[in-house]
C-alpha cells in the first residue's frame, strides 16, 4: 500500500511540475485537429473531389 500511495505521490507531483507543458500539448493536437476539419469542410463546400486544387 505504501509503493501505491509513493507512486501516487511521484505521479501528482509529475503532473503538478509539467501541466503547462501537457497543456502546450493538448492545445496544439486541438489546433491541427480543428485546422484539418475546417480544410475538409471547405474542400466539401467547393465540390472538389478529394481535395484537387482548383485552378
């Protein structure tokens, strides 16, 4: 019970030194998500079929 409670401890600790850097992670993964559903939305809204440029 004791290594349970240590590596909670060791685990809160982690995350309490690095949540910025989580953050900074989440937030960018959110970004290039939210970017590439705004592209597949706009390549639908112009009819183009799989994404050809339309020159």
């Amino acid at each position: 019970m004791q290594t349970i409670q240590a590596g909670y401890r060791s685990l809160t600790l982690l995350v309490d030194l690095n949540w910025d850097r989580i953050l900074y992670i989440a937030t960018l993964i959110f970004a290039l998500m939210a970017g590439g559903y705004i592209g597949t939305l706009l390549t639908a809204l112009r009819g183009l079929p799989g994404g050809a440029p339309g020159f």
